[in-house]
C-alpha cells in the first residue's frame, strides 16, 4: 500500500500541473476573444470605421491627423468600449462574490436590491436635479451611487442584528428591494411625461453615458476590491463547499461574508451608478466560467471577470448592429439574450443540480 501510495504521489502531481495550465489556456484565451470584441466593438456603430482605421487611431492617439476618426475613437467609442469592459469586470466578479456567499447559483447584485436602489437614486436626481445646483451629468450617477449604499447600509444592520447568514442576506436584500422598487415606481407615477422618459431611459441601462471621468471613477474601485477579493480568494472557494467544512477549517464565515459583501456593494454601485440597470451579468457569467475552470477561486474570479466583460462588449455591438444609424440601450440587449442563456442555465444543470 504505501509503494502504491508513492507511485501515485507523480501521477496526481502531473494531473494538478495539467489541470493549471488548461485554467490558464482557458483564461488566455478568453482574453484573446475580449480584445478581438474590443476591437469589433471600436469599428462598430453609426459611422463605421475600418480596422485600419481604429488601430491607426488607437495608436497615434487624438494627435492622428484623421480628426474624424481620432475624435469618433478617443471621445465617443473608446470610452464606451472600455466602460463596457469595466462594468463586465465588475458584474461579473459581484456577481459570482453573491453566489458564493450566499450559497445562491441563481444570486446577482441586484438580489439585494442594488439596482433598485440605483433606479430610486437616478429617479430623484432626474426629478428634483433642477434644484440642486450640481450638473446633472455628476448628479445622477452620484444620487444612484448614495441610494446603493444606502441599500448596503439597511442589509448590513439587519446582518449585524440577525447574524450574517446567507438566508439573512436573501431575505433583507430582498426586502430592500422591493422597498426601493416601490418608491421608485412612486417617483415614476408623479413625475412629468419629460421627466418620465428620462427616468426610464437610464433603467434601461446605457453605455452611452461612459466618459472618461466614469471610467476613471470605476477603474479605481476596480483597483481597490479585486485585491481584497483575490486575497480572500481561498477563504472563498473554501467557504463555496460550504458552511461547516468553511467552520471546520477554522474561517470565520460571517466575518468573511461581511468583507465580501462591502467589496460587492461598492462594485456594483460604482457600475450602475454611470450606466444604469444592466442584468444578467452578473449571474450568467460566474456559470459559464465555472463550467469551463472549476471552482478553484484563482482561476474563477479571473474568468468570470472576463466572461462579463465579453457579454457586455458583446452586447454592446449587437446594440449597434440591430438598428442602422442607432445605438439600443445595451441593457436590452443583456436582458433578451440573457433569459434564453439563464433557460440553458437551469436545463442544463437541473438534473445534476446546482453545487
């Protein structure tokens, strides 16, 4: 027994090495597709452009003496493009974040009410913005960002009191949804038929609002969680097989879900803040990554990060393909093809269940 004990120490050692250079193939390639739907996404839209013309314009910068195109790239697609991509990181990490701690496969950002609390914040700022002498292109995005936090604030005092079990976090985070979901459609129901359409037009969810600043904005709160997040990256793959094996190994699993919770919470709300309600994301890109890498937290969240960026930027181009000389909202585009893809999903994983 123990020679064939040390005989299979070189067979599982070459089996783990095999198993890490497929994660990374896999993740490679991934974000090989991403830049190639980059790419699509720049040449894409009302005026088209060639590749040529896009690499030319990424490369020589606002200098090329094409003004046309350096001004189409520079000012109006680029920070578009990469919105795209940042908001598809940010869904997608919060996204499989939410699973994990809630023990969920069917938990995003908006389980807990964020994005409902975005539309209450947007909606007031559209409302009364006339009133309060800040622009309205800051005003919005900072009145959603606020009613987010406000929204993390409730279902972390009801996890404080209650303990942060991940049926406390469901149920208050569904409680605060509907909470804002209702205010909200109070504030719709007064509001003025101008005042209407702009309130529904940014719950749509648009990357048409993206300027430099938002990207800015959003690239540093990137920069601040994805580290807490890949830091705690065992403590979550060990907390995924569960309460008790978590416990046996000695994490302290509330305190460790409260950690995650804040990091989601911020992520989410810097995302919808400058682009509206964008769904799906943020649960079907943890799936599809899982099923391609695993569990394993290293390999996941990476992918899944990659996985939403490819949705969204996909999206994004399919949003200017549909209607000549018009741009969709891109959250249309997400919530049409993301119900087919969650019915996959669901038939796909229903008779060997979700674990």
């Amino acid at each position: 027994m123990t020679a064939l004990s040390f005989d299979a120490v070189p067979l599982l050692r070459d089996g783990y090495r095999r198993g890490i250079r497929r994660r990374v193939l896999v993740i490679a390639w991934m974000g090989a597709l991403l830049a190639a739907l980059v790419l699509l996404d720049l040449v894409t839209g009302p005026s088209p452009l060639t590749v040529g013309d896009a690499l030319a314009g990424l490369l020589k910068g606002p200098a090329n003496p094409d003004r046309m195109a350096a001004t189409i790239i520079w000012s109006i697609r680029l920070p578009m493009t990469l919105m795209g991509v940042l908001v598809g990181v940010a869904l997608g990490i919060a996204g499989l974040q939410m699973q994990t701690i809630l023990d969920n496969p069917l938990a995003s950002p908006f389980t807990l009410g964020f994005s409902a609390a975005a539309g209450f914040g947007a909606a007031v700022a559209i409302m009364f913005g006339a009133a309060i002498p800040v622009a309205a292109w800051l005003l919005t995005p900072l009145a959603a960002f606020a009613a987010t936090l406000v929204a993390c604030l409730l279902i972390y005092g009801m996890a404080r009191a209650r303990g942060a079990g991940p049926e406390i976090l469901t149920l208050g985070g569904i409680a605060v949804m509907f909470m804002f979901q209702a205010l909200q459609s109070l504030l719709q129901y007064l509001a003025s038929p101008e005042v209407l359409q702009q309130i529904v037009f940014w719950l749509f969810g648009s990357l048409m609002k993206a300027n430099w600043t938002s990207v800015g904005v959003l690239a540093s709160v990137l920069a601040v969680t994805v580290p807490l997040l890949a830091r705690d990256a065992w403590k979550l793959t060990a907390l995924r097989l569960g309460e008790a094996q978590a416990r046996s190994l000695g994490l302290d699993a509330d305190t460790l879900r409260r950690r995650t919770f804040a990091c989601v919470a911020l992520l989410t709300a810097a995302a919808v803040a400058f682009v509206g309600t964008i769904g799906f994301i943020g649960l079907v890109a943890p799936h599809a990554a899982r099923a391609l890498v695993g569990e394993d937290q290293r390999s996941l969240m990476p992918l899944s990060a990659l996985v939403g960026a490819a949705l969204l930027v996909s999206a994004s181009v399919v949003s200017k393909v549909i209607a000549q000389g018009a741009v969709i909202p891109v959250g249309i585009v997400t919530a049409v093809v993301g119900v087919p893809v969650l019915f996959a999903l669901i038939l796909r994983r229903g008779a060997g269940g979700w674990g």
